[in-house]
C-alpha cells in the first residue's frame, strides 16, 4: 500500500499533523504502508492537480479540501478551508467517515490526535509533547512574545529549522517524528547544526524589522523585499513593538509575493477584527488571528497596494 501524505510545508503544525497522521496510519490501517510525503504551499493559483494524487490512498493534513475522488483522508483547522462554496458543498456531501474539518481545533495536529482517539481508538502517548507544542505554537500560546523570538528551547529551535530548510529535510523530519520522540529530534545532531546558522540569520532579521519597523494607531508594518527575506518569525513584530495590536508585513520569494498579517496575542488592546475574513476578500486565507494573501512573484505592488488596503482597515476607528 502507497500512501501519499501532502502537508502543510514548512509549518511546525503541518510537519507535526504529518508525523501524527503517520503514525494513526500504520496503527490502524496498513503497518507497512509506504508512505511518500509532499508540501503544499499558498500561492497565486491553482493549489491542486490530479496528478498529485498518485498514491494508492491520498491524504491532505493542515491543507485546504480538494474535490478529487482520489482524495482518502483529510484533516482541516482553518476558517479557510474552502476554495470554494461547491467544494464545502463536496466535503459535508461526504460520508466516508475520514474526512475532518475543525475551524475551534488550535491546531491540525491536536485535532488529529483528538479524532484518531475518539473515532478509531488510537492513542499514542509518546505523542503528548509534539501534540502539546503543535497547540502551542499555532495557537500561539507563548508566555510572551520573547518566548518564540529567543528561541529557547528545542521544539522552538525545530519549528525555526522547518520554517526556513529544504523540503528534503523537513520529509526527513517528519519521518523521525513518525518513530521518534519531539526531545530526541530536536536536540539531535542533524537538527542542531541546520539550526545554529539559522539562530545567526534570524538575530539579523529581527534587528532588519527592528530598524524597518513602523507603527501608527494600533497596526505596525514593515516590508522586507528589497532585503531578500523571503519570510520572517511572525512574533517579531511584537517583539519590537509590544504596544501593537496588528502587524502587516510584504515579503517575496521564488514562489509568490506574500501578505502576512497578524495580531499580537500579548497586545493591550483587545483584537476587533477577523483576519482571516479580511484575507479572505483577497484570495488569502487563514485564522481569525492570523492570516496571509499570495501573489505571484512579479505582483510585488499588487501585495503592496493590499497590504496599505488592510492596514488601514485595520487602523479605522483606533483610538489609543
């Protein structure tokens, strides 16, 4: 049995979702399933062929739902799981009992594990800290904003190595994770040496946002395409600027122009907008805390129009 596994690249929750959904996977289906693992990434477009769909079963952990009749296994936590109204119409028609959406899940892996619990009887306690650190990072439940920026500790250290290396060895790490515990896989050699040069290029990021950084009635922003960084510790921001209750920032890379738009977890003022709805009219997407519009690589100014477009939605009505 083939089983090709897509996930959410270079995304501590989609790598964790992955490793999680592996592991139920050959408890309960096929032991000796060979599995082959694929990112998906937000980009200008279209974000599925069939073609990606060439295992025996197909599965999409921490992704948006696809159509295909060729897709087994899914699992959501987004707001914005639907391209479109006909394919949110396609998932509730489903009744092949594997396919999960859960838009209150914190995070995809938690709500995994949660499923494989309840609906097939599998629990696997070994999973407890990737699950816990999976709920803590894309909840953003930080102690503060100096937490995930410092980068103390060594599930933090790996979430910063599969944000920023080669799909080859975030594959490499899932299917450690798949065997292995979170400890062992992060502190280990293979690990801590990719992670070292990243600690030094992400100390010069931070004092780039630092320098880059404005803030104005409630929102801080800050574009980073003339510096080359193709993205950036979304805490940063609050971080540097702990009086924000927003953050807008423009990156580009070789696969699209990107909108990140955030809002500080630690702000003392209270969150009054859904950001996912508000990416949403753009073609973005995501959480109601955080979200992010892709472009293509050549629509630098298009992303740099929205990002003034929902900067200032975000800045109406302010007051300090």
């Amino acid at each position: 049995m083939r089983l090709r596994l897509l996930y959410h690249g270079h995304c501590f929750d989609g790598v964790a979702s992955a490793a999680v959904f592996t592991r139920f996977y050959r408890s309960h289906v096929d032991a000796s399933a060979d599995v082959a693992y694929a990112p998906l990434l937000h980009t200008a477009g279209s974000l599925f062929d069939e073609a990606m769909f060439d295992g025996d079963e197909n599965a999409i952990v921490d992704f948006k739902y696809s159509p295909s009749g060729r897709l087994t296994w899914w699992f959501d936590h987004h707001q914005s799981a639907f391209l479109s109204a006909e394919d949110e119409a396609h998932f509730r028609a489903d009744r092949s009992g594997r396919k999960f959406w859960d838009p209150e899940s914190k995070s995809c892996t938690e709500f995994i594990a949660r499923v494989a619990d309840e609906n097939f009887g599998f629990r696997d306690d070994s999973l407890v800290p990737l699950i816990s650190w999976a709920h803590t990072i894309d909840g953003a439940f930080y102690e503060s904003a100096a937490q995930p920026v410092e980068l103390r500790e060594p599930a933090l250290q790996l979430m910063q190595v599969i944000e920023n290396v080669d799909d080859a060895f975030i594959e490499w790490v899932i299917r450690q994770l798949s065997v292995r515990t979170l400890e062992e896989v992060a502190t280990g050699a293979e690990a801590q040496e990719r992670f070292r040069p990243l600690l030094a290029r992400h100390r010069e990021t931070l004092e780039t946002v630092r320098r880059k950084a404005a803030y104005e009635r409630g929102a801080v922003t800050f574009d980073l395409v003339d510096e080359g960084l193709e993205g950036f510790n979304k805490f940063i921001p609050y971080y540097v600027h702990p009086e924000t209750t927003y953050s807008v920032a423009v990156t580009r890379g070789a696969y699209r122009a990107k909108i990140s738009v955030g809002s500080n977890p630690f702000s003392p003022r209270p969150r009054r907008h859904n950001i996912a709805s508000i990416c949403e009219r753009y073609g973005g997407g995501g959480h109601a805390v955080v979200g992010a519009v892709s472009f293509r690589p050549d629509e630098v100014e298009r992303a740099r129009q929205v990002a003034r477009e929902i900067l200032a939605e975000l800045r109406e009505g302010f007051e300090e």
